[in-house]
C-alpha cells in the first residue's frame, strides 16, 4: 500500500507490520537500520538529487574501479560520494544474514 510522508516512512521501522497477503513481521534481531519487512520499499518521485546521495556502494574493487571510470565519462563528480566495498550487500542471502542479527562487512574504499 502506498502512504506519502515522514510517518510513512518510520512506519517501515516499526516492532511489527503487516506484509504480503496479511504475513506479520517483527523486527527480531535485525538492525535499527534495516526496515522491518525484508520486502519494503520506498518510491522516489522522479529523482534523488545528486547532492542528496552520500555513498555508494559496489561488490569489489575492480566494479569500483570500472564504474568510477563510468562516472566521471558521465560528467558525474566522482569526488562528491564516498565509496564502500561489501561484497555481502550483493549477495542473496543478505536478508537472512540481516534477520539473524548479522552485520555485512563495509569497507571503505578510495580511488587512486
């Protein structure tokens, strides 16, 4: 179901909340920072500001390398973000290492 706002936004986060063909689920071990329903979306009208996006986040250095270079053909200001290699944000078991309390490993990675 789709709720504009704040609100709707934090409820993504709440102890419990209803899914798919009425499924319940509560936030169990998960980290604060992840919503409560593996599921959950948010939709952005239109665009995300360039200045308004921090960090970005790739599976390994030689896709970091590859897409930065992507970037900066773009016109993109490759020096305005921050880069992280989790190769674990990639994989397909990211949820149920999320779900069991697990944290994936974020590396924080420079272009030369």
């Amino acid at each position: 179901m789709l709720k504009p706002g704040y609100k709707a936004f934090m409820e993504l986060y709440a102890d419990e909340v209803s899914g798919a063909r009425g499924k319940s689920w509560g936030r169990g071990l998960k980290p604060e920072s992840c919503p409560t329903d593996d599921q959950a979306e948010v939709m952005i009208h239109k665009r995300v500001p360039l200045q308004d996006a921090g960090t970005i986040v790739f599976a390994d250095e030689a896709r970091a390398a590859d897409n930065l270079g992507a970037l900066r053909l773009l016109g993109v200001p490759a020096e305005a973000f921050d880069y992280v290699i989790a190769p674990a944000f990639f994989e397909t078991n990211l949820s149920s290492v999320l779900r069991s309390g697990g944290k994936p490993l974020e590396t924080p990675w420079t272009p030369e």
